[in-house]
C-alpha cells in the first residue's frame, strides 16, 4: 500500500518533517518530488490541501491537489511531476496574459475536450454523447435535441444512475445571467417537490441538477409535445370541446397550488403546457376533406417555472408573453396572481378556436383589441396608470379609421358573439 503524507500549507512541522525525510539517503532514492518552495506557493496560488504520496515499490513520487472553488472537482486528481509542472506554467502565463481565455473562471481552465461550447454559450455535444464525471457518478448519454430557446436546450437523455430512465435534460447556457435564472428556477422546483412529493398538481417533477463545467443542468420527467406545437402540427385545428374542458381544468389545477403556494408562473402560454404522452390517431374529416389529428390521452405539465415568482420576493415591470399579457402589466399598475388568470383564459381561447385572441405586437393596439373584445378600460385603471400617452380625456387615444384600426376591427369580434 503507498504511504500518504498530508500537510497545508499552515503546517510548518509536517513540511519540515517531509523535507528532512526527502533529504535523507532513503528519501533521495524513493522521492524526486520538487523543492518545498514550489510546494509553498502552489499552496497560497491555489488555497487547497496538497497530498504526497509516496510509493514504497517505485522510484517515482505522485502529487494530488484539490480545489475547492473548482466545481467540476468532485475528488482528488493525481498526477506526475513533470506533468504538474507544465500545467502550472500554462496556468501561470493564462493568468498574466490579456487574453479573452485569462478572464474566464477558473472551472473552464481543466475542461475535458467533450465540454465545448459555441460563440453563444451553447454546449457542444452530438447525438450518442455522453455527459460524465467519474467523482460525482454523472453518467448520461444524449439520444437527441428536443428544443431550443435563449436559455439553452433541451435534450432527451438515458440516466444510467436511475437504470436507463429517458428523461429531459434541460441545458443552460455558460452564461451568467442565465446560470443566476437556473438558480431561482432549480429553488421553484425544489419547493414544487417539497410541497407535491406525489406529482398531484400537474406540475413538471424535477428529479435532479448538477453543473456541468459551466452549464447549469436539470433533469425532468419526459414529457411529449406541447399543446401549441401540437395544434401547429395539426394545422390549427382546435381541439374538441370535450378535451379543452379536461385540458382547461388540469391548468387551473396548477395554478390553484401555486397561487396556494404563494407562487406566481407569470408565463403561462399553450408552448409551456406539455401533454404526458402526445401520440394521437388520424381521423378523416368529411368537411374540410383532410385528415387530421386527435390527441389520444389529455393529461397535461405545466412546465417552465425560469420566471416564477414568489408573493416577497420583487416583481419586474413586465412579465408574461406578449399575446397572454395582462393589462395591468401593460399599464404598469402592479401585478400579481390574477395575471396568470388572465393569461389561463388566452389560452382557452386559443384551445377551443385555434388562433390566438391577442394577435399583436404593440400595446396601443393591444389595449384597442381588449376593448374591442371585452369593452373599453376601466376608469379607475386610467387613472392610475403612468401610461398616459395611450389615453386622451380618459379614452384610448385609437383612431379606428387607420389601417391599424381597420385590421382590429375585422380580425377582432366581441367576445359575446364568440361564446353563442
């Protein structure tokens, strides 16, 4: 068995002792490690425990160090002299050089060569990767990509931890603001299983997290298509009634226990509703002469919780997607729990008709299509809104004979007319 030495840098006594052992006629012959100043400075550079591990069979001596602001290291890497040595040259001239690469943190310095990333941040990885860490039993192998947005991807991996289990892998990119909204988002999903162990609340389960050289990493239960890419599919047909009423329910489900929670999604839109199982049958309509369609099972995740927001913690200015937007948010009175109500009712909409209800892009025509729909604002809201460059003598300054009025006009009905 080898015979291991252990000392800080602190430690005078145990450096001594060594040094004096490494002097001696038999630590001559079986230790070639170098002088104890390097070992005095590697030890204030890095403000990490060294190990010495001597060999009592071989001529050769092993050193091992262990960071502890690296996140990546999960145990203790050992390696030769000479190859020491030259990492810590690399290192030293990486530190006083006014590269892009000397301004990095420290975890992206070691990075195996399967830990790229692009000019964006993105990891890169291919299909029939791997994603591991022999220290910290990281063992996933990527199958295909699932999705992308400007957090990242989404990718669809075997855990071989959990026996070959597919599950979500959702990929953040290397970049810090991203990583500070993963954090929030791991603390809103960890509170979801604290509080619904047994998945009740249609809520997506998290089953684990890790960081992977920069890239923030969280494990979901697979889920099938969302209900908007599912309607695209589908060429916009709306869903039957019957499912919309079990899809509607399921989503009012969700938001009760977050509400109950004292959690706020802030944006629930039909891409962040995922069906369980998203296989369907193909049936001909005699109509249209088409075929389409027709999920078969309708349980549904509501998943995405990088914006949630808990009732004490602060509330940004404007939340929610444009087109399930409430219009507190838009006059900038203060938001709260009902405006994931609000953004609940866009959806059903969308669900039963197939198209959305606020089809735009401007918050003057926004506002002009509400009144169309639902009657004009209330008072009490033009009063308190700082947004007094939208109204005029307490009325949406909208001129319906433009092209932008006419546009709301024939696009936009009252929603009485709608329901009948």
């Amino acid at each position: 068995m080898p015979r291991l030495r252990r000392y800080r840098s602190s430690d005078r006594e145990s450096r001594d002792s060594h040094d004096r052992y490494r002097r001696s006629r038999r630590g001559r012959r079986r230790c070639r490690c170098r002088s104890r100043s390097r070992s005095r400075s590697s030890d204030r550079r890095h403000r990490n425990q060294s190990y010495h591990l001597m060999s009592r069979r071989n001529n050769y001596c092993l050193h091992a160090t262990f960071d502890y602001r690296r996140s990546e290291d999960r145990g203790i890497s050992y390696r030769s002299r000479k190859s020491s040595r030259r990492k810590h040259k690399r290192r030293r001239h990486r530190s006083r050089s006014n590269s892009p690469s000397s301004s990095r943190s420290r975890h992206n310095t070691r990075r195996p060569k399967n830990a790229e990333d692009d000019n964006e941040g993105h990891l890169i990885y291919r299909n029939g990767g791997w994603l591991q860490e022999r220290c910290t039993s990281l063992n996933h192998e990527i199958t295909s990509t699932l999705g992308e947005g400007t957090f990242g991807k989404v990718v669809q991996c075997i855990d071989h931890r959990r026996g070959g289990l597919r599950v979500a892998l959702k990929i953040i990119k290397n970049v810090e603001k991203y990583r500070e909204a993963a954090w929030l988002e791991i603390n809103v999903l960890e509170k979801i299983n604290e509080k619904d162990p047994d998945n009740k609340f249609h809520c997506v389960q998290m089953y684990d997290w890790f960081d992977y050289h920069g890239h923030i990493c969280i494990s979901f239960e697979l889920l099938g298509q969302s209900t908007f890419d599912f309607l695209k599919d589908n060429n916009y047909v709306p869903y039957p009634i019957h499912q919309v009423k079990h899809m509607a329910y399921q989503t009012c489900h969700a938001v009760n226990f977050l509400h109950n929670s004292k959690l706020t999604h802030t944006d629930l839109k039909p891409e962040n509703i995922l069906f369980v199982n998203s296989d369907y049958d193909i049936v001909y309509n005699v109509e249209k002469k088409r075929d389409e369609r027709v999920i078969k099972n309708t349980p549904t995740r509501v998943v995405d919780f990088g914006s949630a927001t808990f009732d004490h913690e602060y509330h940004s200015t404007i939340v929610s997607t444009r087109h399930y937007r409430a219009p507190e948010v838009l006059l900038e009175l203060g938001w709260s729990q009902p405006c994931d109500v609000w953004s609940i009712g866009c959806i059903i909409f969308e669900y039963y008709l197939g198209f959305t209800l606020f089809q735009t892009r401007d918050n003057r025509e926004h506002l002009a299509m509400m009144e169309r729909i639902l009657g004009p604002v209330p008072a009490r809201m033009i009063r308190k809104t700082r947004k007094k460059k939208y109204f005029y003598r307490g009325r949406l300054d909208w001129d319906e004979n433009s092209s932008a009025g006419r546009y709301v006009r024939e696009n936009c009905k009252p929603l009485k007319v709608r329901v009948r």
